[in-house]
C-alpha cells in the first residue's frame, strides 16, 4: 500500500509538472499562432498601403486628376482602409492613420488637385514605413516565441525522460528491497518456526510488518505462546503426578509398616501400662525416672509419627475442599522435619487458632508448603553467623487468610528477584534443582485463584507470603 500510495505521489507530481509546462507550451502556441494570424495582417495590409502609393505615383502625372481618382484611387485607398481596420486588433494606435488617411481622401474628393494627392501620397509612404517597422518587430517577436516554444518543449521531453528513468530507478530499488526483505522476514519466520519445534524458550519473533507477513509473524508467535503455555500446563501436571504418586508411595509404605508395628507396639505399651500399673519396676539408677513411662512416650511417639505420616499421605479430592489450614500446616512441617536438611534449623510454627476454614486443593497447598519449605532450606544450608530458623505463620489479614513462610538464610538480590518466578530459572546447582520450585507455586496458587508474593533481602533472608481466600469470602 505504501508503494502504491508512494507511486501515484509520483506519478501525480510528474503529471503536476508536466502539466505546467503544457500549459506554458499551450500559451506560447497561441501566441505563435497570434503572431502569425498579426503577421498575415501586416502583410496585407504593407502591401495595401505600397500599391496604393505606387498608383498615386502614377496618376500624379495623369492628365485628368478627377477622372483617375473617381476610377482608380478610390478602390486603393478602400484597399488600405480595409488593411488597416484589419491591424486595429493588434494596434489601435492606427486608429488615428486611418483618421487622417479618411481626411486626406475626404481633402482629394473635394479638391481633386495634385498638392492633395501629394498629402495621400506622403501619408501613404510615412505609413508604409511605419508598417514595415511594425512587421520587422512582429517577425522578432514571433521568432523569439518560437525559441521560447521549443525550449518548452525540449525541457519537456527531458523532464519526461529523466523522470521516467529516476521513477524506474526508484520504484525498481523499493520493489527490490521489498521483495529482499519479504524473503529475509520469511527465513526468519521459517527458521524461529523450527526452532519453536525444537523446543525455543527465548523471546517472541518482532513484528515488523503491518501486512500479511505481519499476521503470520504473529500467529507464530501466539503459536509459541500457546505451546509454551501448553508445556507448562504439562510440567505441571507432571509435577503434580509425580507428587501424589509419591506421596501415594510413602503412604502405603507408612501403612505397611504401620501395619507391621502396630502389634508390637501395642504390645509393648500394654507391657508397660501392666508394669506401671502393677508397679513392678524400680527407678533406674535411682534416677527417679519410671521405665515403663519412658517405654510408654516411645510407642506413643512411634504411633504419632505413624499417623502423620498417613493423615499427610491420605488420598484428597483432586477439586477445592474446605481446609483447616493450620492441620495441613501442622502435619506437612510435621511430615518435612524428619528430612535431614531440617535436623539444624528450628522450625517455628505461628499459627492464628482463629482463621477460618479455606477452599482449595489439599494437594495443591500441600505441595506449594513443601516445595517453599525445601527452599527454604537450601537457603539456610552452611549458615554459621547466626542459628537457622524458618517460621510458618497464619493469619487474617482482612478477607483473606494469609500463610507466611520465612527463613533468615542467604536472601536474593533484585536481579535475582526479579527472575525467582520464571520456569527453568535457578541459582541452585544441577544437582539440587531445576528451577520449577517457586514457577510450580505461583502457577498452583494463583491457578485456584489465589496470590502468592514473594520479599527478600541479601544476608537477611527471605519471605514467601501466599493470600488465600477464606471460604466465607468464597462463596463456598
């Protein structure tokens, strides 16, 4: 379009151009033809006036002055007045020679005498003269309007072949560029195409153009959008998967064993429910301490630990449910802290007794707690300066029931910062993350409608706040 539009902006200036030179080429014909149309007239009407004089000069010595005016001077002098009424188009300073050549006649008719011819005679000649001078002056003139004519139309011919050939020139270059850069912008597409199959994860291609290159230029790149959305939403589910069945595994593990022990244990603790109650047992070493009780806190502990692990592995609703947050908080740092990252850092619990229920995914929360907990211990490893703590707090901020998870470790600088949410982004090495922690999170949690921000400080430590929505706000 910009070509087209750019090709007639020519095209009417050419014509603009050359139309203005018509015109002035228009004029001067006119004028020629004037000139020649006054040339013609002077001709006729010199010739008028030079017969007309030679016959006066003849019947000067005629014998009988009357007879040769009535016969002969009268259709000359006609002859001449005829002329010069032709010429008063061109000159209307004639008007006054015909004035005085109408008196010399008039002067000739009344006293047909020789001094009277000589007036008609010597007008005839002075304006003879005169003539020749105005047809001298005309013949310039038309000459000068013929040079003037064909400079015109020779500056006509040259601007019409210039232009022509700088319009060639041109619109030859700008078809040629365009044409050069339809077929790089097609390249480039066709290569960012094949680069998408193999799985690109950089920028979208620029759009460029506002044609239909342009439009395929951005259909590749919602096609990029759309398959990078669609791997992500596969990781996820991946993710996902890989968790339950996890859990699904340490879940039968825990109720086999649970299975297998809690015979023994029972047995145990009956064992040593019947010697405190019998009383059959002495303090050890005087110590004071009762074995039976210390036997008791044992298979107590052992039955708690079990029943963690199966009330954290039991199978949830794979929709939104109400949830007691602080239960799911209790059992997943419960469940965590046997892990032997968590054996130096004391694990603090603030939870508000007071928030209310919430609607989400079980597995979901559960999940996003465990992979922020992880985190936060990587964060905490080789610390020195100070003792290792994360806290995981609730409460309720307004309409929503806000969970905290905070660790003092290393912390994260803006640059850092910045990135912490993106898939496939991580600090941590090969062999301890591949940078789908925090993008896990933030897809799960805001994909149930929920936010999650994250604060941090260099040296100071960082903080991971996820609002949810309390089922009363939710409608549930």
């Amino acid at each position: 379009m910009l070509a087209f539009m750019a090709l007639v902006t020519y095209v009417g200036a050419v014509g603009f151009i050359l139309s203005q030179e018509q015109s002035k080429l228009l004029r001067y014909a006119m004028d020629l033809e004037r000139a020649y149309a006054e040339e013609s007239a002077l001709a006729k009407a010199s010739y008028a006036v030079s017969h007309s004089t030679l016959k006066l000069q003849e019947r000067f010595y005629s014998s009988s002055l009357a007879l040769a005016f009535e016969e002969q001077t009268a259709l000359d002098v006609e002859l001449v007045q005829a002329g010069l009424v032709g010429l008063l188009e061109y000159y209307p300073r004639l008007a006054d020679d015909i004035d005085r050549l109408n008196r010399d006649v008039s002067r000739l008719r009344a006293e047909p005498s020789r001094s009277s011819m000589i007036w008609l005679r010597d007008h005839g000649r002075e304006l003879s003269e005169q003539l020749d001078q105005t047809t001298r002056q005309a013949r310039a003139n038309r000459n000068m309007l013929w040079d003037r004519y064909r400079e015109v139309h020779d500056t006509m011919s040259v601007i019409a072949v210039i232009m022509g050939l700088l319009g060639a020139v041109f619109f030859g270059a700008v078809v040629t560029l365009f044409l050069t850069r339809l077929a790089w912008d097609i390249r480039k597409l066709a290569a960012r195409a094949l680069d998408i199959v193999s799985d690109y994860r950089g920028p979208p291609v620029e759009v460029t153009r506002h044609d239909e290159v342009g439009d395929l230029m951005e259909a590749v790149n919602r096609m990029q959008t759309e398959l990078r959305h669609w791997e992500q939403q596969l990781e996820i589910s991946r993710e996902q998967r890989f968790h339950k069945e996890k859990m699904a595994a340490i879940g039968s593990l825990a109720a086999a064993v649970a299975h297998e022990i809690n015979n023994p244990i029972a047995a145990i603790a009956g064992i040593a429910q019947s010697m405190k109650d019998s009383g059959r047992h002495s303090p050890s070493g005087g110590s004071g301490i009762d074995p039976s009780e210390l036997i008791l806190d044992q298979a107590r502990r052992i039955t708690t630990i079990s029943r963690q692990i199966a009330e954290l592995t039991a199978p949830h609703s794979p929709g939104h449910e109400l949830l007691d947050l602080n239960a799911l908080v209790r059992n997943t740092c419960g469940f965590i802290g046997y892990d032997k990252r968590f054996r130096d850092i004391d694990l603090v619990l603030e939870l508000d007794s007071q928030i209310p229920a919430i609607d989400t995914v079980a597995d979901h929360l559960t999940q996003v707690l465990m992979n922020l907990m992880i985190n936060a211990a990587d964060a905490l490893e080789d610390m020195s300066e100070r003792k290792p703590t994360i806290c995981v707090a609730t409460q309720t901020v307004e309409s929503e029931v806000v969970m905290t998870v905070t660790d003092n470790g290393k912390g994260m600088d803006s640059a850092v910062l910045a990135r912490a949410f993106e898939e496939s982004y991580t600090t941590k090495p090969p062999d301890k993350g591949r940078g789908l922690g925090l993008f896990l999170c933030k897809s799960l949690i805001e994909g149930g409608g929920n936010r999650i921000e994250l604060e941090s400080t260099p040296g100071v430590g960082t903080t991971v706040r996820i609002r949810l929505t309390s089922a009363q706000h939710s409608g549930a």
